[in-house]
C-alpha cells in the first residue's frame, strides 16, 4: 500500500512540474532512486512451458475441458497446466496422440494422451476387459525400468500407431506391430487393443542406441558408432534394406550411408532422410515428389542414395521430412524446401526438383536482428516448422484442423511467426495437431 501512495504522490509532482507549477522540490535525477523496485522471482532453468493446439476430437492436445465444447479445433495455441506440476523435458506427436515424458524419480516418467487403439500410449482401462480407445488428458505409461530412481528418457518418437521411447536404459517400444514396426516377431491376429506388451532393446546389436524416428508404419535408430537400423512396412522402400518387403527385426541399413557416420534421422511418412557428420545428406523411400529425382523414372528407392542436389548447399545442420516435401538448413541458417506441396513460397502448391530456398527475412531476419537465423526446422504429414536463434516459431503448409496456430483455419503459403507464450526449443508436429516446449522469456 505504501508504495502504491508513493507512486501517486511522485506522479502528481511530476505533473505538476510539466503544467510548469512550482514545486517544493526540483527535478533531480536521483529522484528515481525514490521509486520503488518490484523484483520477480526468475523461472526455474529446468522449468519448460508445454503449447498445444489443432484437432480437438482426438484428445491428442490433453486439454480434456475442450472436448465438452462444441468445437473440433484450437487453432492456437493453448498452455498445458500439465507442466505446471511436471517438469516436462521432451515430446512426440503421433497420428493423433501425444506423448510426453517428465523428470522423475519413479517408473513413471511417461505420459499420454489421444487416440490410444493399439495401446500406443499404454493400456488403460476403466474395467478389466474394456480398454480405452482414446483418452482426453494425459495419463501415466508404466515403463519396466531397472532402476527407475536413475533412469531417464532420452527422446520419444511416434509413427501413425506405435510409440519408441529411447532412455538410458535402451529403447522400449508400444503399440501396433502388424508390420513389424515394434522391432520384434509378427503375431497374426494379434489384439493390440488389449496389450500390456512393452518390447524392451537394450542395445542395437551391443551398440548403444543414441537416436530413434518413426515413419507412418516403420521404425529407425541411430546407433552411437554412426550405424542405422530399421524395420517395419518397407512397400516403398522406406526401411532402407534393399527391397520392399516388411521386416519384423532391426536389420542394419546400408547403401551409401553404410559406413558413414550419420548424425540425425528425420521421416515423418515414408521418406527418410539423413544428416552425416560432415554435413552431408541421404534418403530413401517414396521418391515420388522427387524428393530424390531418380533418372530411371522410378518413384521408389529402396537403397539410400546420397542427395548430391542438397550437398552442394554447404553443410547442412538440420532437415526433416513430411508426407511430400523435404526441409534442409545449412549451417548458416538457409532454408531451403522440395518436393510437391506448400513449400513456404508462394500461394500455390508447388513442384520442385530441386532445393529453392526460402527467404530469411521470412523468418525474422533484417538489419535489427541480423542473427536471428533458422536453426531447426521439422515437418507434420502436411506443413513445416522452423524455430530460429530467438525462439521464435515460424510454420506453414496444410492447415489440417487448426494444426498452424494461427488463430485461423486457412492454409499458409509462406512461413509465419506462431504467438507463443515463451521461447521455442522444440515443436513436434503430428498429422492435425502440434506441441511446443518453451522456455520462459528472459
């Protein structure tokens, strides 16, 4: 109250001293030491905000006080109080659940939430017997951890019905294994609905697992020695191994990438792509928005095949991979997009064969904020995101449900800035709905 009346009081002098009134006392500058000073408690470092927004009906977004609202879609973004209380450390968006894990000293460091037919985010049940096809707000996944006090989650990553959760204890893997995609032996007929099984990978052929993405319907790892490893639907070459049957155990990817020591995974359909330590670039899979123009005509590529196109960009730090278009950026934050959709330039769908570059004014970049460059990019099935030295979150594409955040529900043809409540370090797109991890604003 005090400093309330202190604050009107030096306000009514100051008034008085600009209608030229005289005052008691004269405009000195050391008069500012008089006002009061309101000091905010700082965030905590390893606290992180959790955004998401797009299809509502599917329960993905964890916002259960939605559903009982007659809207389909939140078409901005929304902050989960779930991370008031979690300390929430990384995400996946699948095709229509989402899964978040937390800093804990229990088994129980995984959450989900969504669609949930194959068990994909665990079984849950109301009663023994009727397990829940969907859940509308996150719920505890119970890993079978060795030691859980110590144990962590390192990344997850979701397909269009099976979760991979990579942790200092190996890889587990949930949900749908009808192709194979969960690394282990395929059970005709079997009841995913119902399943409590939780394929446990301690390693990848006694090498320690370091990164994991999923595809529509196959899974690949990264081992630390620089190796990938795939398995799952393979009809369109996507697992990598040289033909196009399904495979129902890990097998060792070769091709131009075999020996090589690959440093990052992106596929969000059924193209691949990959990052070597040199910057260099790879893929395989569906090829037929020529993601890879392939002389022969062909529109799939079984083998990976180093992408010479996007080499001669210059190093590349980041790329990602959506359902018909390819992302890379160089280590000078260049973006540049190909492939068949809205590659982020212009208000058309187009057809590239070759990188084009996005320009980097687009995303923030001027004579004030001459470093504010792109430094991740990432894909959902049908639009993209870039987040940039700022934080700041940038999206465009196919605005499937809401999935932008834009406050709106047309689709966006040139990459524009999401209002986010914090600063970007990761977004997870999914096929109609997306999460953010945020820090608090300095």
């Amino acid at each position: 109250m005090n400093n309330i009346r202190q604050i009107k009081k030096l306000s009514r002098l100051g008034a008085r001293f600009v209608s030229g009134v005289k005052r008691k006392y004269p405009l000195d500058p050391a008069h500012a030491d008089e006002l009061p000073v309101f000091q905010y408690g700082p965030s905590k470092k390893d606290y992180k905000r959790v955004f998401s927004w797009g299809n509502v009906q599917t329960g993905a977004l964890g916002l259960m006080g939605l559903i009982d609202k007659d809207r389909p879609m939140l078409h901005s973004p929304k902050r989960l109080g779930f991370a008031e209380k979690f300390l929430v450390e990384t995400a996946a968006a699948g095709f229509g659940f989402t899964a978040l894990s937390v800093n804990s000293k229990t088994d129980v460091k995984l959450y989900g939430t969504g669609l949930n037919t194959d068990s994909q985010i665990g079984y849950h049940a109301i009663r023994t017997g009727h397990p829940l096809g969907i859940l509308y707000y996150l719920q505890p996944i119970s890993l079978p951890f060795r030691d859980p006090e110590n144990s962590k989650i390192l990344k997850l990553a979701a397909g269009r019905a099976h979760l991979l959760v990579l942790t200092s204890e190996g890889l587990f893997l949930l949900g749908n294994n009808a192709y194979g995609q969960c690394g282990r032996k395929i059970v005709p007929n079997e009841d995913y609905s119902r399943s409590n099984l939780v394929h446990h990978l301690s390693t990848m052929y006694g090498k320690r697992i370091v990164d994991v993405a999923c595809g529509q319907d196959h899974s690949t790892v990264l081992a630390e020695d620089g190796s990938v490893y795939s398995c799952g639907w393979g009809a369109d070459g996507q697992t990598g191994l040289g033909h196009y049957n399904n495979t129902e155990e890990f097998t060792l990817v070769k091709g131009d990438i075999y020996q090589e020591r690959i440093t990052k995974l992106a596929c969000r359909s059924d193209f691949v792509l990959a990052l070597n330590d040199k910057g260099e670039t790879f893929g395989w899979g569906n090829t037929e928005y020529s993601q890879i123009p392939l002389p022969s005509g062909d529109q799939q590529l079984s083998i990976p095949t180093s992408i010479d196109m996007v080499n001669k960009l210059g190093p590349i730090k980041s790329i990602a991979s959506s359902g018909s278009f390819c992302l890379a950026v160089t280590e000078n934050g260049a973006v540049y997009s190909w492939g068949y959709g809205l590659l982020g330039l212009g208000p058309d769908p187009q057809l590239s064969k070759k990188p084009l570059q996005i320009p980097p004014t687009l995303f923030g970049q001027n004579s004030f904020q001459p470093n504010n460059i792109v430094v991740k990019v990432t894909c959902g099935l049908s639009y993209a995101a870039a987040i940039t030295t700022l934080g700041d979150l940038f999206v465009w594409g196919r605005n499937t449900n809401g999935c932008l955040g834009l406050r709106h529900e047309k689709n966006q043809y040139f990459p524009l800035k999401v209002a986010l409540g914090g600063c970007a370090e990761d977004v997870f797109c999914g096929v109609d709905h997306t999460v953010a991890l945020c820090k608090p604003f300095i």
